[in-house]
C-alpha cells in the first residue's frame, strides 16, 4: 500500500505553485472583469498608477530615462510578477 503524505510533508513548491497560480487567476479574474464593465478599473493598472504616483520624481524620472516609451508596459510587467511572487509566498 502507498502512503499519502500530509499536507505538511509535501513539497513545499506545491504550495507556491498553488499560491502563484490562485495570484494569476485572481488577476485574471480581475482583468476579465475591467475588460467587460466599461467603467470597472483594471486592478494591475489601479497600482501601476498608485506606484507612479507614490514614488519620488527622481525615480519617475530615472525610470523613464532608463526604460523610454516602456516604462509603464514595463511596471506592469513587474506589478503581475511581484503579485505572483506574494502568491507564492516568496
């Protein structure tokens, strides 16, 4: 007979995936939503722009010196990795 391990046995990269991918459909969902209701923010844009706003001008600026017109695709990118990231319990 097989034993199944516990919960607490396993590997702990099951949890992170499972972590990471509840994150993505959370922020899957959420997109879905925004792209559907015409007056529903997008939640991965909503902290782009709480990120812009909050942060020093000098890191605006060095942003957009370093990144040029990619600066926001870019922050946004960041945005769903690090929200992935969180998921996992990285």
């Amino acid at each position: 007979m097989v034993e199944r391990a516990t919960p607490w046995e396993e590997p702990r990269w099951r949890h992170a995936l499972a972590g990471a991918v509840a994150a993505a459909v959370a922020l899957g969902a959420t997109e879905l939503v925004a792209g559907a209701l015409s007056g529903a923010p997008s939640l991965v844009q909503s902290i782009a722009a709480v990120v812009i706003d909050r942060a020093p001008i000098g890191v605006v600026r060095a942003a957009i010196g370093a990144f040029g017109t990619r600066d926001k695709p870019t922050l946004v990118a960041g945005v769903v990795v690090l929200s992935l990231l969180i998921g996992a319990g990285l």
